[in-house]
C-alpha cells in the first residue's frame, strides 16, 4: 500500500521519487520493492512529507501549504523509516531529512555511475570448517557485487542449501559433502553451461580447502568466474582499494623422488615435517609461498590474479621436472579464494593428478580428504 498522506501525488510524480532514490528507503537503505523475510515481491514505499503536510502535522509550518505538493519536499521511505521520523520530530528535523534525502539521492547516482552493466550470476557455497559451520551475509555479497561493477538476481544460487553436516575429518564426511556439492553443481550450474546460457559467476565460497579446490575443478578456467575472499578484519567481501605489489614464490625441491607434494604456503607456513609425517621422507615438496604468510593477506584482486599466474608458472615447472603421468600430493594453507583457484588452473589433461589434504584441528595433522588419481 502506498501512503501519500491526503495530497495526491501525480503518478509522474511517484515514478521519479521512485527512481530517485534507488527504490531504496532513504533512511535505511533497504529496498522497498522486497522482503527479505518472505523472500516476495512487495510494495512498501512511503511517500513522506519533509515539511508537515499541514501546520499541525510533523514538522508543520506556515508554508505547508506551499510545499505539500511539492515534489523536493518528499521523501521516499519504509514505513517503519516514517513511523520513526514523525516521532521523533526533534532530531529529524527538516533540514536534516532535506539533507538525507539529498545525500541519499546522490549515492544512488554514484553507485549506478559506477556500474559497468553486466548481469552475473552470484553463486555461494558454504561446507564445515572444523567444527564450524560458516554463514555467508547476502548483504555484503551484495554491497562487494555492486563495488565490483555488477548486477545480480536477488537470491544467490546455493550450492549447500542444506549444510548441515557433522565435521569430523572422516571418509564419510568428505564423501557426503562431495556428492551434496557435485549433485547441486550438476543441478544449478553445469546445466547452464550447457544450454550456453551461463553468465558470468560471482563465486562467495567458505568451506574446507579441499572442497574449494574440487569446486575450482568442477568451474574450471573456462568458465568466467570471479571469485570474491572474505577479509576477516574489515568483515566484508568487498576487495581493498589500494594495490600493494605482490611476489609469490615457486620453491622447487632439493632432490627429486617419484612422490611429489606441493605446500600452499600462503596463509600459514607448513613444515616439510608435516609433508613427511604422511608421506614419509622420500618425497619431492615443493613450495608456493610469499614472504609473510598470514591469515588475511589477501585482501587486493590484483594478489589474486598474480597468485593465479604463479599457478599457472608452478604446473609448468611440475610438468618439465617431473613428467606429465605423475601424482601430486596438495597441502594447503591459503585463503579460501586462492584454494579455488587452484583448482580452477589445475588441467586435468596435462598436469599431475591430484590427491587432496586437509589439516583437522582436533587431529592437529594433515588427513586424506580426495583421491582424484582415477
């Protein structure tokens, strides 16, 4: 239902108020066309009266009746917003209602400059982490989309809608979670690959690296894909805006065995004993890192796009060194975006066949999570 008090407003009227502000409350921000609690289509504008209707309504004045029907002394609210402004005449007052009406309105304007138009399909996936089940906030996926230029379907396709596995490190747990990821991929992506009819991903994923890297696979680098890191200290998905220089390291090893692992080094630093104590000591380990691995270094797409190409640089150095019909071992320590594209580089044609591991916590080792060598 649509208020505009007892002054009939001329559809044109409404239509650019609408427009004006984003179809968004101008207080809250919250899109008046939806609700996110039904999940349905709704229509919640209020049209409010920055100065009173009447001289007794809120913020009634001699020019009211000057201004009642004037379209710049309305503001397009929810209706929780205008029950809270009329009750609270002394802080919103008309000059700070004017002002937000005004700052409001030039935000949308900055942020539909700033879009380059491209619809993309947003996509998230969630798995256990340890003994955690992960949440990904749809509201700063969909502030990190808009910061990045696109425009996306309100409901993200979710790859575990369910999740609600038990982590326990064991073959069951990985088994389950793996048919549960592939059968909704299958179901909700790789259809659309098909028909041809896929647009760009916008990928929001946290789960366990070896989860991340098989989900990279099943996207591969065919695929446009963007993949977005959750940054734990700012808690947003949105990439940083300054650009730091980045150099990743490739260390090949110091002698050559039939075995061959590789250490993703990135968000911590793993010791060649926890490569041995799985593998034993025969074992070629090769190492990709940077010159502080931490948690939370990732925060810049140009770190991303550079990790991507020392990837690509690692599985041709594993190629000329050791052959193409080999095996790799994988134990990674790398924020859940570089785990992905990992996967997403991976040829499975041409490059080593892959065995997947994951560090359990409450193990305190690396256990086998995926043998992909069939």
């Amino acid at each position: 239902m649509i208020i505009i008090s007892n002054v009939k407003l001329k559809t044109e009227y409404k239509r650019v108020l609408f427009l004006s502000c984003g179809g968004r409350c101008s207080r809250c921000c919250n899109a008046l066309d939806y609700d996110v609690f039904s999940r349905k289509t709704v229509e919640s504008q209020e049209y409010a009266h920055i100065i009173g209707e009447s001289e007794d309504g809120p913020r009634g004045n001699e020019q009211s009746s000057i201004y009642a029907g004037d379209i710049r002394n309305i503001i397009v609210l929810c209706p929780t917003c205008h029950a809270i402004i009329d009750k609270n005449l002394t802080y919103y007052t008309v000059d700070r209602l004017t002002n937000m009406k005004k700052s409001h309105e030039e935000r949308v304007v900055r942020v539909l400059n700033s879009l380059m138009n491209i619809e993309a399909l947003a996509v998230k996936y969630t798995s256990p982490i340890d003994e955690v089940i992960p949440v990904i906030d749809e509201d700063k996926m969909d502030d990190a989309i808009r910061e990045s230029g696109f425009y996306s379907s309100r409901i993200p396709v979710d790859l575990n809608p369910n999740n609600t596995a038990f982590f326990d490190g064991s073959r069951e747990f990985w088994d389950a979670e793996w048919a549960q990821l592939s059968e909704n991929f299958s179901s909700k992506i790789a259809v659309l690959q098909e028909r041809r009819s896929l647009k760009t991903i916008l990928l929001f994923a946290l789960a366990s690296q070896p989860l991340l890297i098989r989900l990279g696979i099943l996207l591969s680098d065919i695929t446009d894909v963007r993949v977005f890191q959750k940054r734990r200290e700012s808690d947003t998905w949105t990439w940083a805006d300054n650009e730091p220089v980045q150099t990743f390291s490739v260390m090949p090893p110091t002698e050559k065995f039939e075995t061959i692992a590789i250490k993703l080094s990135l968000s911590d630093a793993i010791d060649d004993d926890r490569v041995h104590a799985v593998l034993g000591k025969q074992v070629s380990i090769w190492t990709i890192t940077h010159e502080m691995p931490r948690i939370d270094f990732l925060c810049h797409l140009n770190q991303l796009e550079q990790l991507r190409v020392t990837y690509r640089d690692f599985f041709q150095q594993v190629r000329a060194f050791h052959g193409r019909n080999t095996v790799m071992h994988v134990f990674p320590a790398s924020p859940n975006s570089a785990a992905v594209e990992f996967g997403r580089i991976w040829m499975p044609k041409v490059d080593a066949r892959l065995m997947l591991y994951d560090h359990v916590k409450k193990l305190g080792k690396f256990v086998l999570a995926f043998d992909l060598r069939n």
